[in-house]
C-alpha cells in the first residue's frame, strides 16, 4: 500500500474525507430530460465512491430552469427533485462516499432550446452574443439569491455532504466576477467589490438557511485567460471575501467555454510537464487564503500531486476526465500501482452525452473493440 499525504484523512468543516482526491464536477448526461436522477448516474456515483475518491463533487445541477446548460442535466430547482437526490445520496453513503452538490447557473450559456427565453446575463452588450440576451436587474439578482438558497436547501434536505457554489468557465456566477462579462453600473458592476457582491450575499444567505457546520465550497476560476477578463490578484481579492463571508473551500479552475489553447479541459496532456496546469495561481492563493485549496486542471500521476502537496500548493487534487475513464483511478493508486491515468485528455468522452447516451470514455471503447 502506498503511504502519502495524499492518502491521509482531513476534514472541511467536519466533514470527513477518506484521502486529498476529489472528482471535480463533471456533466454526465444521465439525468432526464427534466433534471432527475436515474439508476444509471446513481451507479456512476457509486463506482466513483467504490473507487477510492474522497469527496464527488456532482455534476452542476441547475438552480432554476433558466440556468440550464447542457441536455440530461442533473437538476435541484424544485422540491419534487429531492427524493431522487436522496436515493443518490443514501448509495453513495453506504459505498463509504462523501458527495457534494454543484450549484450551478448557465447564464450566457444556457442551452437555449430547452430553457425556452433569452438567457440571462449579468450583462448585455454588443458583441456579447448573435441571439437575444436579457440583463438581470438589480430585482431579478435579489430574486436569483433566494434560489440559489433554496437549492441549497434542497441539497441538505437530500442528504448532501456540502454544496459547492460554480463561479468558472463563463457561467453566470464567473460572469459576474468577470469585468469583460460583467460591464454594469450598478452596486453589481465595476469595482471588484461590486462584482463579487452577489458571491458574498449569497454565500451568507445560503449559510443563515444551512447552518454553519455544513460544508460551503466554490469552483472559480484563477483568471479567464481572455482579454478584459478576470486575472489572479482579482480572483484571489474576490476568493478572501467569499471566506470572510461563511466559504470554507476553493476549487481553484480557469478558462472559459469559449475553448482555446487556454480552456478548463486541455488537450494532449502527456507529459508532466503540462499537468497542474493552474499550479502558479494555486501557489498565489496559497499564500493569500487559509482555508483549504483543491486544484483541478491536468493531474495525471501520483507524482506530481505528490509534490504539490509536499510543496504546499495545494490541499486537495481535484479530477475529471481520468476518472470517466477509470473511476478506480484512486483505489489503484493507493494499492501501489503508481502507473499515470490512463486518460489521454483527447475530451471524446464528452459527445456521447450530446446523443443522450451519457458520457464515458470513447477511446477506450475503440481500444477494446
């Protein structure tokens, strides 16, 4: 068996985790067309809780049907969603998992065939978008706390472990910490302080509903890596007063939907050189931030988590696409079989989602054949 600090149990506001790995939250395509939870995302649950992970973070799971942003998305946007949940929590549990719900908002990428309006921003400008966009008022954002409050509460009331906030990659949350995206005049525009109000409202209106022994985490990103948008020293100011106002973990992520070079899910990472690729920012908020930091972003081996911990980059490793393919990723590793991932981050494995077949890895069905 392998010994490491990566292997070495901890907590986040006492919620007991097994080792310092994490399934970062990764859109299935296994709910139904209205949001719910069926036996085909509940064993993907378990397979991850069987497989060693210390804590699944949920796919993002919509807060209201305006913000959804994928086809079979899993949904926490009506009380009628709960049971479901709790059938998925209840079997994560008894595999010995952890899960955390991902409360999420599409907002300018929202699918637009299935919510049915203009999607929502937190701002509309020209150049923004070639279809309709409707810029939220000052109202419409008192109205979106209280639903990312009641989301919460449904999360709790299914039997979650914590929650998780999604402020990356260009959904409304991001968009609104982002001063490309965001370019309003009110309390919610302009300075940082104003960008990152509705995170801090919200995060203590969420926090009054649930409690303060209940774990409160955010995804956001370090920057955008695009011109105008959001950069380290904002991301790590808005980080410090999302803490200050009841936060009790960061998901530390970057880039946005719009692709590139530069996106959440790079390609071709085969070298060791090219994993933790937010390593530098994640060594800045370190020094800034005293609540625990999960990394995401192309971690591959054993080894390289391995010196990110000893370093003090990072508390927690945070993975995706290695996971579609070997859930048992985490199990394997700790029996002492150090091997990489076998991922080969060529992001096939999203398009069968697309088709409603659920995600899973392509490559190695054809490797197979």
């Amino acid at each position: 068996m392998t010994t490491s600090l990566l292997f070495e149990s901890s907590t986040i506001n006492g919620m007991n985790l097994a080792n310092r790995f994490v399934r970062s939250a990764t859109w299935e395509g296994m709910a139904t067309e209205d949001g719910r939870v069926t036996p085909r995302l509940i064993d993907t649950m378990v397979e991850l809780a069987t497989g060693g992970v210390g804590l699944i973070i949920s796919g993002h799971a919509y807060v209201t049907q305006s913000g959804q942003a994928s086809p079979w998305q899993l949904g926490l946007y009506d009380d009628s969603l709960i049971d479901g949940l709790r059938s998925m929590t209840d079997a994560v549990h008894a595999a010995g998992g952890k899960i955390v719900a991902q409360l999420a908002h599409a907002g300018h990428f929202a699918l637009e065939k299935a919510i049915g309006t203009p999607p929502v921003v937190a701002s509309n400008f020209e150049g923004l978008a070639q279809t309709p966009r409707t810029e939220l008022s000052v109202d419409d954002i008192q109205r979106l706390k209280n639903v990312y409050t009641e989301a919460a509460r449904r999360a709790q009331t299914a039997g979650f472990d914590g929650i998780q906030l999604h402020s990356a990659h260009g959904y409304l949350f991001s968009q609104f910490l982002s001063p490309w995206f965001n370019r309003r005049t009110d309390d919610y525009g302009g300075t940082l302080d104003n960008r990152v109000r509705i995170h801090v409202e919200t995060i203590r209106a969420i926090r009054k509903a649930v409690g303060s022994d209940w774990p409160l985490l955010v995804k956001m990103n370090c920057e955008d890596f695009a011109e105008g948008g959001l950069n380290v020293a904002d991301s790590i100011s808005a980080a410090g007063q999302m803490v200050a106002a009841g936060l009790d973990a960061v998901e530390l992520s970057g880039g946005l939907l719009t692709g590139g070079k530069l996106s959440p899910s790079r390609p071709n990472i085969n070298k060791k050189e090219k994993e933790a690729y937010f390593k530098a920012a994640a060594q800045a908020f370190k020094r800034s931030l005293d609540v625990p930091l999960i990394l995401v972003g192309g971690i591959r081996t054993l080894e390289v988590a391995e010196k990110l911990i000893d370093a003090g980059t990072a508390d927690y490793f945070s993975m995706s696409r290695p996971l579609i393919r070997e859930p048992g990723l985490i199990k394997r590793w700790q029996s002492g079989d150090r091997t990489r991932a076998r991922c080969l981050s060529d992001n096939l494995c999203f398009r069968p989602g697309m088709t409603g077949k659920g995600i899973y890895c392509v490559t190695e069905e054809r490797e197979n054949k």
